[in-house]
C-alpha cells in the first residue's frame, strides 16, 4: 500500500494553536478490512473551531489525543472500497483528518458530493458546513424578517460572508463587520453588505453602528464575542434575535475574559440569545445543501477559498487563521 503522511498533535496548545503544537510524519497504509472505505484526501479544511478540538479541555467534541491525527473535515475521491455503498471514484467529504489517505467508515462520510457543476473544494465551505452554519444559524436561530437590520461579525469570512448574502434573500438591511480595507471591500463589492465596518479603523464602533442601523439591530450573528459584540448590544432593537456563532477573539476561556456584561441590555430589549452548533442539524443537511445549491445556481451566492498547496502548510493554517491572514475559507490543496 502506498505511504501516507499525516499531521499529527505533538503538544497540548494554550490558546491558539502553532506550527510548533504538531508534526508531520509519513506511515504505510493497511489493507481495508470490510466495511472500511479508502479516500485519497483532495482537500482539507481550516475551522476556527480546532482551537476547541486540541484544547485540553472537552467542549461540544472530546480533544484531539496527543499523538493522533488532527481532526478535520475533508474532501476526496474512494480509490478503494469493501462497503457496497461506496465505489472507487466517488467523491466523498467527510471527518477524514489532516492526511493524505483516510481509511474511514461509512459513519465518517458526511456524504457523497453530486454537485458536479459546482466544485469540488466547495464541498468544505459553502455547500458544507460553514454553509449548513449560515443556513441554519441565521434561518432557525435568528428568525429573520423582511426589513430586519442584520448585523454581522467576520462578515467577510466562509461562514459570515453567507449570512450577509442569505440575509440580503431574506429581505433584510445588512451591516458587516470586518477588520481591515481589503475584507470591508469584499463585504461591500462581492457579498453585497448595506453598509461594512473596519473594526479596527472605528474610533467608536458603538456609534458607528447606531448611525448605520438607527432603529437598532433585530438579528446579530456573532462569530467573535469581545469588545465588536460589546458595540452591538448597545445597539439592539426590541426583540432582537442573537445567534452565539463563535468565539474568535478570545484566545483563551481560562480565566474567562473581563468584559461588558449583557444581562440588562438582554433585558430591557426583551432580546433572544442562542448558541449555534452545525451538528444539531446535520439531520437536516440536505434541506440547507439544495436550498445553497440552487442560490448558487442562481448566480445569488458568491464566496471565495483561500487554499494553500501541500501537506506542510497544515501545521501553521489554524494560527494563519485567527491572525486574519486569509481572504475567504482557508484550504489545503492536496491532490488536484
């Protein structure tokens, strides 16, 4: 069997994970036993979430295990198979890890990619999971209306990009929140935002935020926590809906970060929060994967990858991340 190099979790990260936390190492692969299916990964994904995956303390998901090959989702082609569901040639995304082979079960497929007017790398974003997120955690969590003012943060990444654009389908006025001159272009120019902010350029992102949405902020989609949903609390409307997406500016929980407290602007605006995970609804997967499908078909849907060549960029791709290196959902390209 041929030799197989995986990225495996070498030291337990505080905070942020490096390039220093893992290490590449090549081994052979085994012979299939039955039931067990054989993907040669094309793509693997980069998820803020893997900062909880290696975390020491269990969240949604137990840790990575020290020594064990980094979890990810990826896509690929089945170049062996001894399940009768699956066939060599099919193109399967699924929990396939940093590596260049996966020898999975069916229980690790997520599914069969159909799509083929759509491409493959797609598979991992919009018609993945960051789009099953904005399907789901703006539809179901936010509850949105026609005319709601939609705020939100990392607006112009794979998941916040979404939002803003099934936001605009919905009828709604929508506000991005962005960090830097180039991501507030793209949520302006390609995603199609109302009106975006620069976070880092705002003396006063509170204020910023009551000018550009005066009657205040029906529905927030939050992927940060910290001092940008600070500014937007201030500024929600009567019954405002609040989808808790992500944490990314908070490096560490422990001890939790000083902060505004929202308990009395919660409140006083009779607002709704709720935590998102894409899992509670991956029974549904398919009802978000046509809906996606077919705005894209439609020319009503745009995102952009940001992809990196070759199993050596893996170690370093989730810091890459957090620092806001990347413009659109960061891959690594494996196999063409």
């Amino acid at each position: 069997m041929s030799a197989n190099r995986q990225v495996l979790l070498k030291s337990r990260p505080d905070g942020i994970p490096q390039a220093a936390h893992f290490e590449i190492v090549e081994t052979k692969l085994r012979d299939l036993r039955d039931g067990e299916i054989l993907v040669r990964n094309q793509y693997l994904s980069v998820e803020p979430a893997m900062r909880g995956w290696v975390s020491a303390v269990a969240n949604y998901a137990q840790p990575v295990g020290l020594g064990e090959v980094m979890r990810s989702f990826a896509t690929g082609e089945v170049v062996a198979s001894k399940h009768a569901g699956f066939a060599v040639g099919d193109k399967v995304t699924g929990s396939f890890g940093w590596q260049d082979y996966a020898i999975v079960t069916a229980a690790d497929i997520t599914r069969k990619v159909t799509e083929t007017d759509i491409p493959l790398s797609a598979s991992l974003g919009i018609m993945g999971l960051n789009g099953i997120t904005a399907y789901f955690g703006f539809l179901e969590t936010c509850a949105p209306k026609p005319g709601d003012c939609v705020v939100v943060s990392t607006a112009a990444g794979s998941v916040g990009s979404a939002v803003g654009q099934i936001a605009k389908l919905m009828g709604c006025r929508t506000i991005g929140i962005s960090g830097g001159p180039q991501k507030v272009q793209l949520c302006l120019d390609e995603f199609g935002y109302d009106v975006a902010l620069d976070y880092r350029a705002q003396t006063d992102l509170r204020a910023a935020l009551a000018n550009a949405c005066p009657r205040g902020v029906d529905c927030y989609f939050d992927n940060t926590s910290g001092p940008i949903s600070d500014a937007v609390y201030a500024n929600l409307a009567a019954g405002a809906r609040i989808t808790i997406c992500g944490t990314a500016s908070v490096a560490s929980w422990d001890p939790p970060p000083l902060g505004a407290r929202v308990e009395r602007m919660i409140l006083v605006k009779r607002a709704r929060m709720s935590g998102f995970l894409a899992f509670d609804y991956m029974h549904r997967k398919e009802e978000a994967l046509t809906r996606l499908a077919g705005w894209i078909r439609a020319g009503h849907l745009r995102w952009r990858e940001d992809i990196s060549d070759g199993i050596e960029s893996a170690p370093g791709a989730i810091a890459e991340l957090y620092r806001g290196e990347n413009l659109g959902k960061r891959l690594i390209r494996l196999h063409a």
